[in-house]
C-alpha cells in the first residue's frame, strides 16, 4: 500500500481535518509508540500502519 492510499483511507473514514489529527498526534503502542506519521517517516509500511489504526479505533473488518 502507498502513503496516498493510507492517507485516502484515513480521509474516509474520519474525515480530512480529523484524519490528519489522528495521524498526527494519536500514537499508537502497535507501533512502537509512535504516531502513524512517525511510523511512516520511520519506514513502517503505510497497510502496517493502516492495520494498526484499524485495530485501535477498532474499525470493522469489512472498512479496513
């Protein structure tokens, strides 16, 4: 999966501003403790962090 990817699933399913804010400032123990931003500036790939957020903000299965 691509940044772009990740971050047009983001937008759909928070929203643009509240997509970035997630990304931004929630971080996320999967990963490390990082945000999805550093997590991808780190060099996880985008669907690792995509899953992540899925499970964190427990989206169901059939959006992920």
């Amino acid at each position: 999966m691509r940044i772009t990817m990740f971050r047009k699933l983001m937008s759909g399913e928070f929203g643009q501003v509240r997509a970035e804010m997630i990304a931004r400032d929630h971080v996320l123990s999967a990963l490390g403790g990082r945000t999805a931003d550093e997590a991808l500036e780190a060099g996880i790939g985008a669907k690792e962090v995509w899953i992540a957020v899925c499970e964190a903000f427990e989206i169901p299965e059939n959006r992920r």
